[in-house]
C-alpha cells in the first residue's frame, strides 16, 4: 500500500513463541514504511505467497491449497490484549513523533523483546 500509493504506514506485529505449551517469548514489531523505506518483503517481515493464501476467499484458499499451489493459512498465535496494545501504544508514540518532529525519522523500525 505505501509504495502503490506513496503513502506512509506503520506496520505492527506481536509474536508469541511457545514450546512444549509454554511461553518461551514474546516478541514486538513496529515498522515505518514509506516509499522512501525498505519494504515488509525486504526486511523479511512478510511473505508474498502467504500474504496471497490470506487473501483468497476461505473455499478458493482450501481448494487451491488441495491442489498444492498455496499454503493453508494458519493463525496459531493468541490476540492478548495488554500485549497488542503495548506495542499499538508505541506505535501511536512512534505516529506522535513522526508527525511533530520530536524524535529523528532516520530508524524505521522498533523492535521489542517483551
């Protein structure tokens, strides 16, 4: 979206690590991209065939995913609240900043162990 349509957009992800049943981390991603930025496919944040497969119609994901030609998407990380907006929190700071000058616009991405 920010390079179709030269637009800035902050991109937030939390990942929860777990093994065995057990939380081994819990990770935080805030990401500016602007057409003047690497990409999400750039640094490795994204993936095109799977950002296709969640696209796809529910019927048209599961037949081409019978047919071998798309990943079956899967979502097995929980939506934790208090983690989500921690890291939606420093994404609006990291907003705030942006558009007020208070901080260098340099860095484009924050990341957080929790």
């Amino acid at each position: 979206m920010a390079y179709a349509h030269l637009v800035q957009v902050l991109d937030v992800e939390v990942l929860i690590s777990a093994e065995d049943g057990a939380v081994r981390g819990i990770d935080g991603r805030v990401t500016w991209v602007s057409p003047n930025a690497a990409c999400l496919l750039c640094r490795g944040r994204s993936h095109a065939a799977l950002a296709y497969a969640e696209m796809l119609d529910p019927d048209e994901r599961k037949r081409l995913a019978g047919e071998g030609y798309v990943q079956e998407a899967e979502n097995s990380q929980p939506a934790v609240v208090t983690l989500t907006g921690f890291v939606a929190s420093l994404a609006t700071t990291e907003l705030m900043q942006r558009l007020f000058g208070l901080a260098d616009d340099a860095p484009t991405e924050l990341l957080m162990r929790i």
